[in-house]
C-alpha cells in the first residue's frame, strides 16, 4: 500500500487536491505496490493517478507536468522487508536490551538496497521481486555475498534455506544489474580457501561486479549467538594481502582495484591506510571502505580556506579506532588556525571496549567526556554517531548532552566543516 505522509505547499500534488492520508492505488491502471512502483510509473510526463481520499472517495487525477516537475508527494514510509538469516555476528544480535524498536529490525530489503546503498543477502527475493529488479533496472544493487560456496554459505547465515547467491547473481547480472559486494569474514568460516573460492567467482562476472570488500566480523560485548573466532592482528593481516594480491591483479588486467579491505582491517594489522586516489569514487565509503583517506583528503582540500582561531581551546571526542590517526590531522589544523586541540579517545560504554568505532559513540560517551572539562572552549564530536533527529543509539539527544555539558558541543564530519566558523564557535548558541 502507498499513502501519502505529505504534499509540498504550491506543487501539483497540491493544487490537484492530493491530502496527507490519501491512498494512492494505480498508475495509468498499474497497480501501486510500494514506493519503487511509485517512481518508476510517475516518471512520464503524462499518466493518471487512482486514488481513494481519507473520506473513503475513489477518484483518478489526469496529471500532465513539464519534465523534471516534482510532483510533490511524500510517502509513508514502506513497510521494510526483514531478515530470515540468523547471522552470528548480525550487528542487530550484538545490541543490548532497552534500545529504540527500530534498532532491532533485521531489514533485508533489495529496495532498499537500490535505494539508499543498504547491504542485502538476496536471501529472501521471491520471482516477482526479481521481475521487479530487472524491470526497473534496480542498479547497482548492494548485495552481503560473505561466501560464494553454497555449503559456507548456508552456514555464516544460518539459514539452510538460502538460495545459491551464484545462480541469483547469474540471472540479475543476464539482466544488465550490477552489484557492489561485501563479505564479512568469520575467520575459520569464510576465510583462506572459501574466501579465495569467492572472490574467484565474483572476479568471473566481469564489470558486472563493480567492487567487493572485505570487512572483518566486528562484535559487541552482547554478541551472545557468536560462536566464532575473532579477528586478530595477524587475521587482519592475512585478508589485507589476499586484498592487496587481489587488488594488485585488477589494476593490472581491468584498471580498477576492484577488491578492497575496510579501513578496520588496515588498523587492526597495524597497516597504513592507503590515500584517497586508490578508492577511485569511494563506492563503499558508507562501509568504512576509504572513510579515513576521505576524511584526510576533504581536510587537506578544506583547510587553506579556515580561518584563525587563536586561543580557541578545542576537545576532540572519538573512538579508540581512529585515536593513533588523529595527531597529525589535529596538528595540520592547529597551525592553520591557531586553535589548539585536545585529543580524547573514548571506550564505547554501550556496546564494550571491542567497539571501536567513533560513529557508534552513544550519548553517555560524550557526557563523560565533556565532563569537568570546563579548560575547553568548543567540543567537536562525530557527526555519524548522530541519526537524522540528532538523536544518539542511546536515545539520549544531542540537547540533552549539550545542556549536561560546560562547553558547546558541535557534531563534525571533518572538522572543517565547524572549524569554518572560527572563535564564534565558543560563543554561539549551542542549538542543532
């Protein structure tokens, strides 16, 4: 079912009439399913709309528009397909009790997958979804192959059930869709001769898979289903030269890399982080593929521009992950501006000390960090550890944690971008 949630003052959805609450059911007689149909079938610049109205009124629009007008509706949000895996190392199964519903949603949704770059296993695509798929040229999509070997397969999901991601990738791959892959490595499962079987298999369908990535099995102190070994320095440092051997290959027969370790298995063996020209258009950059050269790059690319700030106390809240990388950056930024900055690495307290990383900060870590720090003018935070509603996965708010807090508090992405506003950073209000 599609409703509407709103309509934009002064666009066609308004003028017509179209409410909040009207159900919208066809498109030039095609049946409305779910927001893909949506897009797609309004994408004409001439089609009729069926719709029945909050009062229970059937009634058809005639909409003819110049290209490229918005219609001006916005959806409900669909009801998100879920997961039938059981994975071990599921991020949903490693989260404590007492969370916000939504967090625990296990979502396995190839619309999603196309629309927002959500990772997918495939795992539950009916027929009708593939016909979909190929109808719309649903491409790239973002697809959780973890191994190609069906036996392995079955069993990093946890889902005898699961249907050969092979033959899945065959037939998508017939219809012109491309794929971004990733594999999560359990080490002793899906590492050595099934990763090597994996990679070897994806190689064989060409441009059709664009990029695969490697990502190491990353638990909280709640991941109670995990039964595996966990990944070590020397784990690391064996996927990294599979990637690198791999990688090396790519480039020499496809000009690409083509295969890529996370930035979490660089730091976990201790390896240098390569720079930003090696990950071409960053196209895993949102499964921390490439975020630190990107951070670096963006800081580098911005800092001529920022202006002085001498004097200006500044705290620097992160993970224990990107704590060693951070020095240089911070001292880049203290010659430019004359602000000095104070580095403050934070054991994550929600999920326990194997859960490094600074997006998944919840807000009693930056509490405690700003506490009794009264020396600090400003305290930078990772914007990432923030959803949408500036709310943390705590469920404490940013305004909350401000109000606790003797200094404003501004999230950053790079630095830059707060740093832009020099010493009135100290002094403005600390609103969102």
């Amino acid at each position: 079912m599609v409703r509407v949630a709103r309509v934009a003052p002064d666009s066609i959805a308004a003028e017509l009439g179209i409410t909040a609450g009207t159900e919208l059911t066809a498109v030039s007689g095609r049946t409305l399913d779910d927001f893909l149909d949506w897009e797609f079938l309004t994408a004409d610049d001439r089609f009729e709309v069926s719709a029945r109205l909050p009062s229970g009124e059937e009634i058809i629009y005639e909409i003819e528009r110049d290209p490229g007008d918005p219609l001006g509706v916005e959806l409900e949000p669909p009801t998100v397909r879920r997961c039938a895996n059981r994975c071990e190392f599921c991020f949903v199964e490693g989260l404590p009790k007492g969370l916000r519903k939504p967090l625990y949603i296990r979502d396995d949704d190839y619309r999603l997958s196309f629309a927002y770059g959500n990772f997918a296993t495939l795992s539950n695509l009916k027929p009708r979804d593939v016909e979909r798929i190929l109808e719309y040229r649903l491409s790239p999509l973002y697809v959780s192959v973890h191994a190609t070997p069906w036996e392995a397969r079955k069993v990093l999901l946890n889902n005898p059930r699961v249907p050969d991601i092979l033959a899945q990738l065959k037939t998508l791959a017939a219809g012109g869709i491309k794929f971004h892959c990733q594999m999560v490595v359990v080490p002793g499962l899906n590492d050595a001769a099934v990763l090597e079987q994996s990679l070897a298999d994806l190689w064989a369908f060409g441009d059709a898979v664009i990029t695969t990535a490697l990502v190491p099995v990353g638990l909280t102190q709640f991941s109670h289903l995990y039964t595996g070994e966990r990944m070590t320095p020397t784990n690391a440092a064996a996927l990294l030269a599979v990637a690198e051997r791999w990688g090396a290959r790519a480039r020499a027969e496809r000009g690409t890399t083509w295969v890529f370790g996370s930035d979490e298995l660089y730091l976990l063996a201790g390896a240098e982080l390569p720079s930003a020209d090696f990950y071409g258009d960053f196209d895993q950059i949102e499964n921390g593929v490439g975020a630190v050269a990107s951070l670096r790059q963006r800081i580098a690319d911005g800092l001529p521009e920022l202006p002085r700030a001498d004097g200006l106390e500044v705290g620097v809240v992160t993970g224990q992950s990107m704590a060693p990388l951070l020095p240089p950056i911070l001292e880049q930024l203290a010659a430019q501006t004359g602000a000095r900055f104070t580095l403050i690495p934070v054991t994550n307290s929600l999920f326990g000390p194997t859960t490094t990383t600074a997006g998944l900060l919840v807000g009693a870590d930056i509490t405690a960090a700003a506490r009794g720090r009264e020396e600090l003018d400003v305290l930078l935070i990772p914007a990432e550890s923030l959803n949408e509603g500036s709310v943390f996965l705590d469920d404490s708010t940013l305004e909350s944690v401000r109000l606790s807090a003797p200094m404003p508090i501004w999230p950053s992405y790079d630095f830059v971008d707060v740093l832009a506003n020099g010493q009135e950073l100290a002094v403005r209000e600390a609103t969102a």
